[in-house]
C-alpha cells in the first residue's frame, strides 16, 4: 500500500508523489510569539511531526521549513486592530522584541518536552524584510496591487478561482457585503503591508517604497516558503482555521507571483476542544503543556489516539487516561524485555495504518496487538516496537520510571518480609507502598515497581 494524505485543496486522500522523486518539501506555519503556545496550538505541531518523522522513516528525504510571526499579525483577520505581539508589549511593558523572543523560547520549550523535533530551517519574519519588500514590488509590477491610507493591499478579484482552497462563494460574499471594508475594492482584499501609525513609534517597523510600516501577516509565510523552497513545494501544513483567510491568502499572492500554487499538498489538523468549545487565548481556556500535571507525553498519547483531522475534546478525565495508557506501555516493554527470548515482529499492520493518512489510532492498535501476541508466546519483541517509537511515535516507551527511594526502601523491606515467610509484614509494607501511589507486582523474574 502506497502511503495517501488527505489534501484540504481537493478534499480527498491522494497518493503522495513528490514534486521530486525521494525528496519532499514541507513548509509549517509556525507560531505566532505573543504569547504561551497552549495545546490545542501545539496540537497542529504534533501532526506535522509525526508527518516528518514517517516521511523520513519511508525513505524520504525532508527538508522542513518553519516560520516564527513575531511581526505582522494583527488581532482581526481583516487587516484591523493592533498587531499581536506589539499589543502585547504595551501591556508588559516590554519591547516587542522581548515579547517575541520570551515567547519563541517558551514554544520551544514546549514543543521538546512533546518530543517534536526542530524544522531544518526557522525563520522569523523579521529575518526577511527585504524579501517581502521585493515580493510586493514584483506583486505591484504584475498590477495586483493597490495603496490605501493605511497600506498596500492585494487585489483578490484579479485571482480567477480566490478562494478555492476555503471552497469560499466569492460572488456570494459580494451580492451580501454589508461590512465597512474601508476602501478595500473587494471584502476579500489583504495587507500586504501596512504603513506605521502617524501619532506614535512601533518596535518594529521598517523603510519601504511606500512608507515606513510593517509587513502583512500572509506575505511572510509566501515569502519563506519561496525562499527556502522553491516556487512549489510539497506539503504546506497548518491548523485548520488557517484555512479561510491565511492559506487561501498565501496562495492567492503566490499564484499572483509565480503562477504556480506554492504547495501540492495542503494538510490541516482539526480544533482541540474543550466541551464544545475550541480552546484559543482570546476564550481565556488555554492550558499550556507545563499545567497538564502530568508526563507531557501523555498529552503527545492522547493526540495520537485520535485522527489529526477529527475534533477532539480535552477533559480532565481524558489526558489522566492517557497517562495510564502511557504508562502501562511502558511496562508492557519492560514485561517484554523480561522475557529474554528476543524474536521480530511484524509491522505490516503498523505501516498500513501510517500510509492510510498518517492513521495513528489504527498504529497505536497494531502495536497493542503485537505486544498482546508476543507475551502469549513469552518473546521479546520490544526491539522492533522502540524502533518505530523512537523513529515516529515519540513516547519514549523505554523511558524507565524513577522510583523514590523511600519507595524502594520499603520494597527491600517487603522482599526481606517475602523470604522471611513474613506474610503479614509483607501485607502491611505493600498497603504502605500503594499509599503512596506504587504498586509491587511479584513475578517470576523478581518483584516489580509500578507507579499507579
């Protein structure tokens, strides 16, 4: 079986075929540093992970490419209010570039305690001014430009099928328009670069042909992405309210440019919830990874028991499920390894599931079974399992637990108790070690310690 992704871009799973034979593209919509990344941010990140890592464990070659938006991104989608992360710095009292390399910091911090490994390439917006200078220039050469009182902006109309990505009724938003749209010539138009207020100084802001300003929020990603990748890459990935406005922007002024769409494949992860609720900053129900009061890998667990394109609801109840399940895998390796007797184990099951659009669920449930069969038979198969854990999974399943000494005093005590025929010494001593929080399971090999 052929590995297939869904692409947002025909709304079908296709057969995944390089622009170039073994070699792939992906470029990622990074964060945007205002603030904590939360999970459902960090959600999308875990996806395209895991993209990467099984690309790379089937033989391809990835180069993978990540912007950071420290500039540019402003609080409405429709080119209105202040730019996140300066508004950010006014209410800390700190520069914008402070805010944004606090924030980058924290992200990254996050994202190696999910186990999500770095892109190749992280570039900030900031990295690449001149880039985007010349990107509108060549948009203005082209005729797709125009200049209003508050910037330039892209002229959408002149894109044949605007929109397509979103599936959007253009005619339709048109017929209905009962917005302000402030001079726009279309509701649909976007900044592709906005000039600096008159009354006050920003952090950032840069000299252009048009005035000083700052860049609009989509030019960043285009401008990266044709840098770095070419005017046509592979996979383009993101979150799903990407989708709208920013992908379909991005496309639209890439189109305009090249005349090329910038990426084959458009690949988005669904909303985490919280009820029936997406979980974003402006809610107020983020919670970040170092909240979850639990291994931060359960989190990474309770994400690949779902479908990267499901909505998938976050309680309490379910990320401590996670936990258990994290955990007694890891046991069951240790149960594994106990037994001595190494043999292989047949992954075929493994990689259907992963070719059929990166199926974690379905992965995690061959992997279940093949734990299931190999304890039947008493083998050690914990080999192959840690291959494709450490290679796509990510779970650290060989992790070994560290247990507290005054546990492992009293579970010294209690095998003392055990030789000694002490039976109700030995009764008491475990009460003792399950109060707090362990439990000792006595086995051929020995007795074992388990964190419940």
């Amino acid at each position: 079986m052929s590995l297939k992704l869904y692409n947002t871009l025909t709304r079908k799973k296709e057969d995944f075929k390089p622009l170039n034979d073994k070699e792939v593209g992906i470029y990622t919509c990074g964060p945007t540093v205002y603030n904590y990344a939360h999970i459902g941010n960090m959600r999308a990140y875990i996806f395209v992970d895991i993209l990467v890592r099984y690309l790379r464990y089937s033989g391809y070659k990835v180069k993978h490419v990540m912007n950071i938006t420290d500039v540019g991104h402003l609080t409405s989608d429709s080119d209105t209010g202040e730019d996140k992360v300066e508004k950010e710095a006014q209410k800390e009292g700190k520069t914008a570039w402070d805010i944004a390399k606090n924030y980058e910091k924290a992200f990254f911090e996050d994202s190696e305690a999910l186990n999500i490994k770095k892109p190749d390439i992280i570039v900030k917006a900031t990295d690449l001014i001149k880039e985007q200078i010349s990107f509108i220039q060549k948009l203005e050469e082209k005729g797709f430009t125009y200049v209003l009182n508050d910037g330039v902006y892209f002229d959408s109309s002149k894109i044949k099928d605007y929109g397509k990505l979103a599936k959007l009724d253009i005619e339709g938003l048109r017929a209905g328009e009962r917005v302000d749209i402030r001079g726009k010539k279309n509701k649909t138009d976007f900044a592709l670069w906005k000039f600096s207020p008159k009354d006050k100084k920003r952090d950032m802001e840069w000299e252009s042909p048009w005035g000083k300003g700052f860049p609009g929020w989509h030019l960043e990603c285009s401008a990266i992405g044709l840098k770095y990748l070419g005017e046509q890459f592979d996979v383009h990935t993101g979150g799903i309210d990407h989708i709208n406005v920013h992908h379909t922007n991005e496309i639209a002024q890439g189109e305009a440019l090249t005349g090329k769409t910038p990426a084959k494949y458009w690949m988005h992860s669904e909303f985490l919830l919280t009820g029936d609720t997406k979980m974003a900053k402006s809610r107020g129900n983020l919670v970040r990874v170092t909240d979850l009061g639990v291994d931060p890998l359960a989190y990474r667990m309770l994400i690949l028991q779902a479908n990267y394109r499901d909505p998938l609801n976050f309680t309490d109840e379910s990320i401590k499920a996670a936990d258990t399940a994290l955990k007694n895998l890891r046991n069951d390796i240790k149960e594994l390894k106990a037994f001595g007797k190494k043999a292989a184990s047949d992954s075929q099951h493994f990689r259907s599931a992963m070719d059929d659009d990166l199926n974690t669920s379905q992965a995690l449930a061959s992997i279940y079974s093949l734990i299931r069969d190999a304890k039947k038979r008493g083998e050690d198969t914990s080999e192959d399992i840690l291959e494709v854990d450490e290679k796509i999974l990510g779970l650290d399943l060989d992790r070994e637990e560290i247990i507290p000494k005054n546990v492992q005093k009293l579970a010294n005590e209690r095998e003392k108790a055990r030789k000694e025929k002490n039976w109700a010494e030995s009764d008491k001593i475990r009460d003792e070690i399950q109060k707090l929080g362990y439990i000792v399971e006595d086995t051929e090999k020995g007795s074992q310690i388990k964190k419940i």
